[in-house]
C-alpha cells in the first residue's frame, strides 16, 4: 500500500479521498478477467477492441493475460470533456481499421455509469456484422436510468465516486496512477 507521501507525489500534490482498489487487486482481478475472456472463446478470430483514451492500462495488462491468438485494435469516442458528468453526447473521433466481419469482437472499457456511449458503440459495430459482439469493462458503476448493453466480463463493481487512475482520468489527469482512487 502507498503512503500518503507517495499518493501525493504522484498525484502531484492533489489529493484524492480514498484509495479504491489498488494494485495488487486490479492485477488479480485482470489476471482472473484473461482467463474468462481465454475460456469464452476457444476458437475463431478474437480482436480486442479498445475504447480509448480511458481503457488503454487495462486493455494493455488484460490483452497479456488471454492466452490465445488475438488482434487489438481502437475506438475514440468521447462524452465527457472536461465534466465530471457525462454531456450524454458521444463523439466517435477515431474508427477501427481492422476488418470486423466475422470475428469475435470483444469491446474493452474502463467504466461504465449511464451506458450512452456503449449504446451507440454497439450499434455501430453491430452493423458491420461481427461474428459476435461483447463488453468487458473494467469497472460497472450501475447508475443507468435506461437499458444498457449486457456486460459479459467486469472487473469490479464501482462505488457511486467519481474515480481516477489506472487509465480513468479527470480532464486529462490521473490516468498513470496504478491504483483506482475516488478524487475529492
């Protein structure tokens, strides 16, 4: 566990209330996600498909734990700015290159609170008819107020918080902590 010095220094002197997960729990609950994600799909075409920019640390520790032949490739899509509430309008800044017919696509997110943007996501790749269409996240805060797409892997259940680290981000900070923590 870190200090509070060590917190601080590499938050930069900001911060943060609680430390929710941290490290040691994310690497053992990664480590238990890629041999989920390993046993769902024993064979076909996997491609990973990260949901970027808050998905990149998990997708990159989880992405080393499946053990069988992958692809990985990137969304963009943006809803949040720099709110701490999502504005509920997705923004797709960047669209997958890979070829998506046919194989098993696994969509990787940090988080998951309203579900706007998986919503439109799904829909999206759906239509480019995948040989099936999946969410692992990372983290599920179950805050939605309308139907949601399933989540098939999830990693913990999320506290009502507004969390930072391991890739999640306040307008663009935080995202190198290696520890999940609730920002004040």
């Amino acid at each position: 566990m870190l200090s509070t010095p060590e917190v601080l220094r590499r938050t930069g002197g900001k911060p943060v209330k609680s430390i929710v997960y941290d490290e040691a729990t994310i690497a053992g609950r990664v480590e238990e996600l890629g041999a989920e994600i390993t046993r769902a799909y024993p064979d076909g075409e996997l491609l990973i498909l990260g949901l970027l920019k808050g998905s990149f640390i998990f997708l990159s520790d989880l992405v080393r734990t499946i053990e069988r032949p992958i692809q990985v490739d990137f969304l963009v899509a943006s809803s949040y700015g720099d709110g701490k509430v999502s504005s509920g309008k997705v923004r797709l800044l960047y669209d997958p290159e890979t070829r998506l017919e046919g194989k098993h696509i696994l969509l990787v997110e940090d988080i998951i609170d309203t579900g706007k943007t998986l919503r439109k996501l799904m829909v999206l790749l759906a239509e480019r008819s995948p040989g099936s269409l999946a969410i692992c996240a990372l983290l599920d805060k179950q805050v939605a107020v309308e139907p949601r797409p399933e989540l098939r892997f999830v990693g913990f259940q999320a506290p009502p918080a507004f969390l930072v680290g391991y890739g999640l981000d306040h307008a663009e900070n935080y995202r190198h902590l290696p520890f999940i923590a609730d920002l004040e």
